[in-house]
C-alpha cells in the first residue's frame, strides 16, 4: 500500500505545480547568445518571450559597424563552421517569399535589421504574432554583415558576423501565460 501511496502522492504534487504555472514543459522563455565568426568582434544577446499576442524578440548586441544589420532565425543550430555557414538558410517551414519583419508573408526566420548607433551598439525590440517558439528552439540566429534589403532569395545582407543557437530559458514566474 505505501508503495502505491508515494507515487500517487508525488503526482498529484506535480499535477498541482503544473497547474499554477511552475512547472511546464511549455517553454515560454528562450535565449540565444551571440558569438562573433571568425574576423569578426559582433556579440550579444538575443531573448525570446511568449508575450501572448506573439513572440517578443529583444537583442542587445555589439561590436557591429554602424547601420542595419540583417537579422534572421535560421534553419541549423549548427554554428561548427568559422563563418556561420552551417546554420544553413532562413528557417522557412511555410515555403514562403523572404520578407520584411511585418511582412504578412515571409520566411518564420526573418527578423529584418538590427541598427547599430555609432558605436556599433544595436537594440532591437519586436513582437512577432506568427513566430511559434516551440519551433525556433534549437535553431540558429544569425546577424549579417550588411543590411537586409528584403530582396529575394534572402535579402543581400552579406556575410556572417555572429551566430548563436536557441536554447531552453529560465521561464518567468512574473509572466501569466
Ligand atoms: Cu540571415
Ligand atoms: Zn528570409
């Protein structure tokens, strides 16, 4: 009998969390830090939130040259090579044109520019309401080393000067969801 207790017990326990939002396997907070390819000196962090009405994307990010920089989520968290070239090309699930951020269709990856001031600091600040963040997570950003001009195929924004994966954050209790 008390062998069945116990797990009934801790179950009911986990149940209970679950409930009240402590513990989840609904990820509402993912981070990805940004490491410079070679050459380059770009680093930074980039946050992603389930804000409800979308996914909130905040990056804070230097050591770029000033002006806009593309942004974009894409399809390999698979930053092996020097020059950020196994991330592979913009995360696209739905097959669509690349586009701009609030383009209504686009690639799910593209995030459009960073704008970075003189000093080459950028801060970037965007809810995207058709970005599934269950599935970014493991992917890779990338910050390039020109503008995105939102030409096809993927906007001639150049080479790769940081790259990061998107991991599993710490969830925030301030946050209903
Ligand atoms: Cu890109
Ligand atoms: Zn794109």
């Amino acid at each position: 009998m008390r062998i069945r207790t116990f797990p009934l017990a801790a179950l009911l326990i986990l149940v209970a969390m679950t409930n009240t939002g402590c513990v989840s396997n609904h990820v509402t907070n993912a981070i990805a830090v940004m490491s410079p390819t070679q050459g380059s000196s770009v680093h930074g962090v980039v946050e992603f939130h389930d804000a409800g009405n979308g996914v909130r994307v905040v990056a804070n990010i230097s050591g770029l040259t000033p002006g806009d920089h593309g942004f974009h989520i894409h399809e390999w968290g698979d930053t092996s090579s020097a020059d950020g070239t196994a991330a592979g090309g913009h995360f696209n699930p739905l097959g669509h044109q690349h586009g701009a951020r609030d383009a209504s269709r686009k690639h799910v990856g593209d995030l459009g520019n960073l704008h970075a001031d003189a000093q080459g600091n950028a801060t970037y600040d965007w809810t995207d309401p058709d970005m599934p963040l269950a599935l970014i997570i493991g992917r890779g950003v990338i910050i390039h080393a020109k503008n995105d001009d939102y030409g096809q195929p993927t906007g001639n924004a150049g080479g790769r000067v940081a790259q990061g994966v998107i991991g599993v954050a710490k969830p925030d209790m301030r946050h209903k969801h």
